[in-house]
C-alpha cells in the first residue's frame, strides 16, 4: 500500500531549505538560518517521512506552522510553541496526534513542521497544504477541499495558548489569529486543521517534501555554475522551472502595500527589456516590457546570480544581479476557486489577465 516510510537524511536539510525559498515566492520567511540547527536535531531524533495513503485511514492529523513575524521565527525555531499547540490540540480533540502535516511547504514552515516532528517523535507526512507559501491559514487546498481550520490551538513564546473553536469559517479564524498576534508577542506555534487521515488524502498536496529537496538539490547545482543565468538544466526543467529573464535591479519601489521591482535586462536580454515584479508579501507578478508573463498563482523567484542566494522580497535591492524564475503551483490553484483564494489579500486592482 504505497511507499514504505523514509527517514529524512540530515544531510538534505539545507536543500530542503533552498527548495523552500523558492516555493516561497518571495515569502514566507527566510530558512536558511536554521539548516545547522535541524540537522543535528534530526542526528539525534529522525523523522519518518510517510505518504498520507500509508495511515490508517482514522488516524488523527493536524497541521502546524509559526505565523507571524518571519524574523522571530527564525530565533524560535526550537522553541517550545509547536509542542505545546499539538498538545493544547490534543486536549481539544480528547486523542493523540497520529502524525503532523506542514502548512505552507514554502519558507520556514517547511522547516518548522520537520523540527515539530523530530521534537514530538511522531512521522510527517510528505505533503503540505498550498504547494507553496500564502500568507493566510485559510488559503489552503484543504480549505478548497471543505476541510475547517478550527479547532486550533496559537501557542505564544511566553507559554500561553489561545484556542479557537466553534463553527467559525476559515477565513475568519485567519482574521481572528491576526488580530491576536500583537498580543502573542509578533509570532506564534499553530496547530490547525485537525482530521482524519481520509479527508487530508483528497486535498493534500502530496509529495511536497520529496519535491521540495529535489528542487533544492537542482538549485544549488543550478546557482554553482560559472553562469548561473543560464537556462534550467533537466532536473530543473523536469520539475516545471523555467527561466522568465535575467538582469539587473534599478530600483524597488516599496509602498504600503507591497512594492514593485524594476530590472533592466542583461546576457541575453541585452536588447533593453524593462522586468517589473509586483509584490505584497509574495512575489505575484511579472511583466517583462508590459507584458504578464508569470501571475499569481505562479510560484515566481528571483536569484541572486553573483551569490547564489534565493531571494526574500525583503532581500531584493537595486544592483543586484538577477534571474528570475518560473514554476507552476499545484493545480488546485488554477481552478476558478483556488485564483480567488489565491488572490484574497491581493490590494493591486490593475491586474490584466495573463498573456
């Protein structure tokens, strides 16, 4: 019945955090920070990495994720949140946590589901529930897929819980959370969406973790060459990357609700073409000399090319040296419903449909 289990290799950490910089879009947080400290955790607790269709079809899931300040999550990747989320879940729900599921495979989540797992000793599941990052609990493919957000449980590093329950719809639990995150202190454990492991199998995306090393595998080989704005290589291009342009930031224009980012070309792109990226906590957009040719819910990252580095919309600044890439989400985001939960938070009006 499916793949047997796997441990995950220490050695893949840093891959695994590369791959979810991209996924990120630009969001998501930085992971980078944390490879070290994961590895030697996962040393001395490993994880079993299983596919959902390995449970038994009752067992009890839930998944976890820090929301909030990026930064503080960076510092708190060992903190004691996430334990104490799963356990205040736990008490909610009256039975044990099976095994954990990561929200957002893009950015530090996939890092933090990794670390919970090894910390409470019970498998992952290779899978995740955007394919990518948002910046929302509710914009999931398990909310897509009917599945409630609620009960969940928001630990803060003080050691305090709040826990929401009740019929209360998705996006207004992510509202809620969001109003009580000053009080949490900026950034908080979260452990959501309780369920058996037959709902999470119809609106899981699966095999994201495998993906995810994958893809970082490819990117690190890809950004170690002499000219790493050249095209994808195969591995690259098997995983659906393909290259939009490359060149050089002028000048990044950020307002109160996002920014857009100008580069004119170089390389091949010598001919002057003008790349704007528009952004608010993700990369959404690209237009290369007026014309879309990435959108959300494209998954869209920017490289640095002179230090191999994935970029944060945070970390991108005129002079830089840049290739900008292209990856498809998971198809439940292209569905009628998944671009307007894609899109939910997206406060540009201008957008013209895709080219």
């Amino acid at each position: 019945m499916g793949r047997p289990s796997v441990l995950v290799p220490p050695e893949s950490v840093r891959a695994l955090a590369v791959g979810a910089a991209f996924l990120g879009s630009g969001g998501g947080g930085r992971a980078e920070e944390n490879v070290a400290q994961l590895a030697r955790a996962l040393a001395d607790r490993p994880v079993a990495l299983v596919g959902v269709e390995e449970l038994d079809a009752t067992a009890a899931l839930c998944a976890v994720a820090q929301i909030g300040a990026p930064l503080i999550g960076t510092e708190r990747l060992g903190g004691d949140e996430l334990p104490t989320s799963v356990a205040g879940l736990e008490g909610a729900l009256g039975r044990r946590i099976t095994a954990l599921v990561c929200l957002e495979i893009g950015g530090q989540n996939a890092l933090v589901a990794l670390s919970a797992a090894a910390r409470l000793a019970v498998p992952l599941v290779d899978g995740d529930a955007m394919g990518r990052a948002f910046p929302g609990i509710h914009q999931t493919t398990l909310t897509l897929g009917g599945m409630g957000a609620v009960p969940m449980v928001c630990a803060s590093p003080a050691g305090y819980t709040i826990t929401l329950d009740g019929a209360l719809p998705n996006d207004q639990a992510e509202t809620v959370v969001r109003q009580a995150l000053p009080a949490l202190g900026g950034r908080a454990a979260t452990a959501l969406y309780p369920a058996a492991a037959e709902h999470y199998r119809h609106h899981l995306v699966r095999g994201s973790f495998t993906r995810c090393i994958a893809l970082g595998t490819a990117l690190l080989a890809w950004l170690a060459r002499p000219e790493p704005a050249s095209p994808p290589g195969p591995a690259l291009r098997d995983l659906g990357v393909e290259l939009v342009h490359t060149g050089t930031i002028a000048a990044v224009d950020r307002g109160l609700h996002g920014a857009t980012v100008v580069a004119r070309g170089f390389g091949a792109a010598q001919d002057g073409s003008v790349v704007r990226i528009d952004a608010t906590t993700e990369f959404r957009r690209v237009l290369v000399d007026g014309r879309v040719v990435a959108d959300l819910p494209d998954i869209i990252a920017v490289c640095d090319t002179r230090h191999g580095r994935v970029l944060t919309f945070d970390e991108v600044q005129p002079g830089l040296s840049v290739a900008v890439l292209r990856m498809p989400a998971p198809r439940a985001w292209y569905t009628p419903a998944g671009r307007v939960l894609a899109a939910m938070g997206d406060h540009r009006r201008d957008r013209p449909a895709r080219e």
